[in-house]
C-alpha cells in the first residue's frame, strides 16, 4: 500500500525486521484482547502474523517518527461481500491495534484520519466501516472523533479467545467524508480570513509605541510598513515551529527587533556608506532605553537588528538573531523579493541591466555598481543558501523557481534585444 505520513507517524507496508517491535506489543495482555485475539506468548506468534501481513498487504506497521519504532498496526480490509445494504458499493473495514504504551496520547485518530483519506481518495472506496467491543469505550471515542457515524449492534465470536463479544459498527460514506472534508475548509478558511485580519494587531498590541516609532522611520517603499509586518508575520511562524521543536524563543524580543530592523533606512539612503543594520541596532538601542525599556532587552534587541543583513560578516548568535535574518530574507525570495528588489533599483537610481562593450545584457557596470540583474546574481540568488532555521529554509525553496524565471527570462530579452544567443 502507498506510504501514508501524518505529523507524528508513518503508516508503511510490513517488513520482516518489524518482528521485534511487533512482539514488543503485542506479548503484553490486554492489547489484543481488545480487538479479539489473545497476546502473543511468543515471538513465533509475532512471525507468523507477520508473514500474513507480509502476505495479504493489507495492514500498515504504524511507525512513530521520533524513534523510528513499531507501535502498532492498521488494517484496511476488504468488505465487498459484506451483507450490509451497500453489497453494490466498494466496502472496507479499518481495525487498529497500538501499543500500550502509547495510549492515550491521540495517536490512533491521527492514523485513522490518514487511512480515511487514502481509502476515500485513493482506493476509491465507496463505504467504510469500524467497530468496537462494549469492553472497549477507548475505541468508541478515536471512531466518533474521525468522523464516522453509529450503525447498529452486533455479536462477535472471538474464536482465539473463544468469546463472544457484544459490539458497535460504524459508517463512514464518501459523501459523508466529501461533506465534512468541504465543510473543515470552509472552516479553515474563515479562520485564515479572521486571523490574517487581526494576526498584525494581535502581535503589535503590546508594543504600540514601537509600531509608531518604527513607521516614523520609514522613508522608501521597498522597505515599507508592510515589508515589517511581513518579516513579523515569517518571524512567529518560524518562532513557532523552532518552539514546538523544543527552541526556548523570547516572543517580545523578535517581536521588537522585526518591528525595527529596517529603522535606519533614512540615515543608508542619506550615505550609502552607512550599515544599516549596525546603525540600527544603535539607533533602536537608544530608543528603547530612553523609552523605559531595559538595558538588557535593548543589548538583545540591538543583537538582532545588527546582525540581520545579508551582507554582514557577522552571523546572527542567539535564535531570535536567526529568525530575524530568516524571516527578512524571506521577504527577498521568489516573486516578492523580485518585486521589492525592482522598486529597491528604481529608488537609488539603479538600471535594469549594464552595457559591456559588446552591448551585451552584463550584471556590473564597469565601475563595479550593481544593476538589478546584478543584484539578483549578487544576493537573491544566493539567498537560499543562508537560511538558518528549517522552515525558513523549506519556505523559501518554495519561492526560489519564481525568481530564477523572471532573472532568466529578463535576460534572455536584453540579449536578444543586442544580437546575443541568451
């Protein structure tokens, strides 16, 4: 069966190492009793239903990511001939087992959620079904929670156990399943629309006197109000998951830092000798102390601000630092970074291209200044390699083909446009 991958698992064929782990759960008493099969009083057991899933291909090894381990296992079994009212449909049957272990941390309605989707939008399956023993409310709940509906009682006849059971079944039809998929996202969508409209109020509102004073620094449009609150938004998101990884993040000092990062643009423009990621600092540094500010949130602060610029030689330290410079760097890849970058030439002055000798589409002028084209080869092309974090990195890899088209193509008019072959 095709591979299925949720935050925390991977659901993947059966192989003949699993046995160890398999025999791990399934020796302890009351993890197959559960689903009507007594626990395995050997690893000879654990073999042979190994090799029946081996075999048949129809149950996953559910794999947890952190450990690469074993825990348990998923089925999706065929039902076609199954008398329910539904013969004319196709019909299958999940059923789990997890380890004990792992109880109780959510890990089976993550697995069954992937196996309904890949039942119902890759198998083609028509109806499902899940049941449960009346001795089992803990599957009762993972069943309700991912979606499928109460059909009616039946009696099992646990023969390895030579017991009979009382049970619930369960339906879960595709169209219920398109029903629901439409309506989380709609849902998701609503929440998406309500969060982007206050996300930017939301991370300022403790810090209204630092919005001000940045937007009373701000002098060109390529480095505008919503450039800042861009960085801020790529900043949280990556803060968030460098925290869920287990980064210890102080909120307040990146919050503070994307708000004045680009302060001393004013004091750059006025003298191109100017860092200003380095004056910045200095000049954020100031303020916050002279705002009543600590001096300690203000050095952190500073660290930030100064060592955010792609040309510096210096590398951010703490994380804050990285995300910063993640997050900035970010609002220069792909589509966006080619649009700034363009209103960025358009403010210094700077051409499109460069004229050589040969009237050729060149990236340098001969006194060495940048044009856009320059530019690009100079830093927006190089960007992708200096990401410090790993989901700045992934966000950007999925801007990066954008502004290589728009770079090639640009190029490929100038020289034609001088009798070069591009």
């Amino acid at each position: 069966m095709k591979t299925l991958e949720t935050e925390r698992l991977i659901l993947r064929d059966w192989q003949e190492t699993d046995l160890a782990d398999m025999y791990e759960y399934a020796k302890v008493e009351g993890v197959g009793e559960m689903a009507g099969w007594p626990h395995h009083e050997s690893i000879e057991t654990s073999k042979t239903i190994l090799d029946g899933f081996i075999r048949d291909g129809d149950v996953y090894a559910i794999v947890l990511k952190e450990n690469k381990k074993v825990i348990g296992s998923l089925g999706i079994h065929d039902r076609s001939n199954l008398s329910t009212g539904y013969e004319a449909e196709v019909q299958r049957e999940i059923g789990y087992v997890l380890s004990k272990k792992y109880w109780g941390n959510g890990l089976v309605p993550e697995a069954t959620r992937a196996a309904i989707r890949y039942a119902f939008e890759d198998l083609n399956v028509d109806v499902l079904w899940c049941g449960h023993f009346l001795i089992n409310p803990q599957s009762q709940r993972v069943i309700e929670k991912t979606g499928f509906k109460y059909y009616g009682e039946y009696i099992s006849k646990a023969k390895a156990l030579n017991k009979v059971f009382d049970g619930k079944k369960y339906i879960l039809t595709k169209e219920d399943y398109q029903k629901a998929a439409e309506e989380t996202l709609e849902k998701e969508k609503q929440m998406q629309r309500k969060y982007t409209k206050n996300k930017e109020q939301s991370l300022t509102a403790g810090f209204l006197d630092v919005e001000a004073y940045m937007k009373s620094c701000l002098c060109d449009v390529a480095h505008d109000a919503e450039h800042v609150y861009r960085v801020l938004n790529y900043a949280i998101e990556i803060a968030e998951n460098e925290a869920n990884a287990g980064s210890e993040i102080d909120f307040d000092i990146l919050t503070v830092a994307c708000l004045l990062h680009d302060i001393a643009r004013p004091e750059q423009f006025a003298d191109s000798r100017i860092d200003h990621a380095v004056f910045g600092g200095a000049k954020a540094h100031a303020w916050l102390v002279s705002s009543g500010y600590s001096e300690q949130f203000a050095d952190s602060v500073k660290a930030c601000i100064e060592t955010h610029r792609f040309r510096s030689d210096t590398p951010p330290k703490s994380i804050e630092a990285k995300i910063l410079f993640d997050a900035d760097k970010l609002d220069a890849c792909g589509a966006m970074g080619i649009a700034r970058t363009l209103m960025h030439c358009s403010s210094v002055m700077k051409p499109l291209y460069c004229l050589g000798e040969s009237h050729a589409g060149q990236d340098r002028k001969s006194d060495g200044s940048f044009s856009f084209l320059g530019e690009y080869k100079y830093k927006l092309e190089k960007l992708y390699d200096r990401f410090y974090t790993t989901h700045g990195s992934k966000l950007a890899e999925k801007r990066k083909a954008a502004a290589k088209n728009f770079y090639e193509a640009l190029l490929a008019e100038v020289q034609e446009c001088y009798g070069q072959e591009p």
